[in-house]
C-alpha cells in the first residue's frame, strides 16, 4: 500500500449480513445502520 491513501471499509451485522457502518474516501458514510451522507441515489 502506499502512505496516505485511503481504503474503504464495510461492516456487517454477523446474523443478518445488514449494513452497520460504511467508511469510504476517509469519511463515514453510515454509522449505526443511519446514513450520514447522502449522496446521488438518494
């Protein structure tokens, strides 16, 4: 990997495979299973 890039990082709930936590572009999109940025598709 190369220094100051970035990842995107996905969290699901174990039993329900739900979308719990979403950080893309060094920023959190979702926290909680609550978007917090809302975006093109909304």
């Amino acid at each position: 990997m190369k220094e100051s890039s970035d990842a995107d990082v996905l969290i699901l709930e174990k039993d329900t495979l739900e979308i719990a936590h979403v950080v893309a572009k060094g920023q959190q999109m979702i926290k909680d299973k609550e978007v917090i940025v809302k975006g093109t598709f909304e």
